[in-house]
C-alpha cells in the first residue's frame, strides 16, 4: 500500500510539472483568455484526472477515499479558528526564511492582483481549497493510512509540502498541511481542511486585491524589526490556539487504532525509491533555483 502511494504521487508530481507546463502553454496559444482564467482552466484540466486516476486504481468509493462527510457548525467554525490562530507562525516562517528564498506567493499574488477579485478568488482560494484537500487530505490520508495516524499525517503532510516546489513554502505547507490532516482524521470529514484552507487563502486574495498601489510602496521593515513584530502576533495568538485545540480535542476524541490485518506481517517501508525521486525533484528543481543570499 506505500510502496504503490509513493509511486502514485511521484506521478502526481511528474504529471503536475509536465501537464501543467504543456496545458498552460496550449492554452496561453490557443485560447484567448486572461492569465488568470488559463490558470483556472488549467486547475481543472491538470487535478482531475490525477484524482479519477487514484479512485480508479485503488478500486474504492469516492466517499471513503476523499473522506466527504457532513461537518457539524461547531467542528467548522473551531477548525476556522484554529487554522486563523495558526497564520502568525507562518508568517514567521516566512520572516525567518526570507534571508534565503524570495517571497514567491507574493510576487505572484501581486502579478494577478489586476484580474477580478472573483477570478482571484476562485483561482487562489477555491480550487485549492478543493483539488489540493481532495488530493492531500483525501488520497494521501487513504493511502498512507496502513502506517497508523502519526506517520500517515506526517506523510501526507510531507508530500504536500514538496508539492509547493520551494523551501519556503515548503515549511509552512508542512505545518499547515500536518494541521489540516490531524483536523480531517479526527472529524473523518474532508470539510474541516477545505475550510480553513479557503479561509487562509481568502485572506491572502482581500489583503491583495484591497492593497492600493500607494499601500504597496512603504518602507521596508528590517529583518529584526518584523520578527519582533510577527513573534508579538504569535506570543499573542498562542493562548488562542492552544484554547481551540482543547475544545477541538474535547469535540473529537481519539477513536481506537485498527489493529493491522496481519500482525505477524512484514512492516511497509516508507523511504522507497519513488519516495527518494520525489525528493529529488524537490531539492533539485523547486528549491536550488530558487534559493538567493542578500
């Protein structure tokens, strides 16, 4: 089951990288269309069928495999919680990286920040919160899943960080994506990662689509400056997220770990050759070229 989930997502990331280059290319030449709907169209074409191919390969129902289930308004609004306490860390991830990796989500955000707050929306925030849950927290958590919940989150978390394809967002994806799991395996419900994956992304489409080009152009914090600034944010912030994952842990207690089928059996390796080529990929394409010293 992990050998064949290793090689299931070193397809994704070689049909990501190859398909979305070549559809993006079509597209740019043949359809005349904004930048931004290409990229929406380009979503579509690019995550569908990677998740019709697990569904297919694994033989199971798309209920179980995307863990889609109804979530009550509590466990919703305290995953949205969580997930809003959680952005002060990130944001120190990214002070803490930007010595050595440019903010790329920025300077992409700011190349779309001419398209329509609703394209921006659904581009940035929708159809993430949507593909990536269905792919991350949904095939990863299945099929990642004979390796017990700690390893299985991690795992999941893991492939959703090098996805990113550079080192800064590759750490906070790992903290944000290893949240977004440990909140799905506790609801069972898909629902309690795709909303406060909506909600961060959301967040980053208002504060850039609401940015006047006056606003844009301030004097640049020092390095010092803005890590006292976000660490306040986040020695702040703390008490609140630490309340909400009580009260989420209280909602949502551990269930039982299934025993395994065959205790006697063999244990699955979880570095296999795929799983090394995957990081490969990442290190050799998404994170030394990306890397800069100032």
């Amino acid at each position: 089951m992990v050998r064949r989930t290793n090689q299931y997502f070193l397809f994704v990331f070689l049909f990501f990288m190859l398909a979305s280059s070549l559809v993006g290319l079509l597209l740019t030449k043949f359809v005349p269309l904004p930048a931004v709907w290409n990229n929406i169209i380009m979503q579509f074409l690019v995550f569908i069928p990677m998740l019709v191919i697990y569904v297919k390969t694994e033989k199971t129902s798309v209920k179980e495999c995307f863990s889609i289930k109804p979530l009550s308004l509590k466990n919703a609004l305290i995953c949205l919680g969580i997930a809003y306490c959680s952005l002060p860390f990130v944001s120190l991830i990214v002070v803490l990286t930007s010595k050595i990796q440019p903010n790329l989500v920025e300077e992409t955000m700011n190349q779309l920040k001419d398209s329509s707050f609703f394209s921006l929306l659904l581009l940035i925030a929708v159809q993430p919160a949507i593909f990536e849950e269905m792919l991350f927290r949904g095939a990863a958590l299945h099929g990642y899943r004979s390796l017990g919940t700690k390893k299985t989150i991690l795992m999941s978390a893991l492939m959703f960080a090098m996805l990113h394809m550079n080192l800064q967002q590759a750490l906070y994806a790992f903290l944000l994506g290893a949240i977004f799991a440990f909140l799905v395996q506790r609801t069972g419900s898909i629902f309690a990662s795709m909303l406060p994956h909506f909600l961060i992304n959301a967040l980053n489409c208002f504060t850039i689509f609401e940015q006047s080009p006056q606003e844009g152009i301030v004097e640049e914090m020092t390095f010092m400056k803005e890590f006292l600034s976000v660490g306040l944010q986040c020695l702040i912030f703390l008490p609140f997220l630490i309340l909400l994952v009580y009260l989420f842990l209280r909602q949502n207690p551990a269930p039982a770990e299934a025993l395994p089928a065959d205790a006697d059996a063999p244990k699955e390796k979880i570095f296999t050759a795929s799983f090394w080529i995957i990081v490969a990929i990442f290190i050799l394409l998404g994170v030394l070229p990306n890397l800069y010293w100032k």
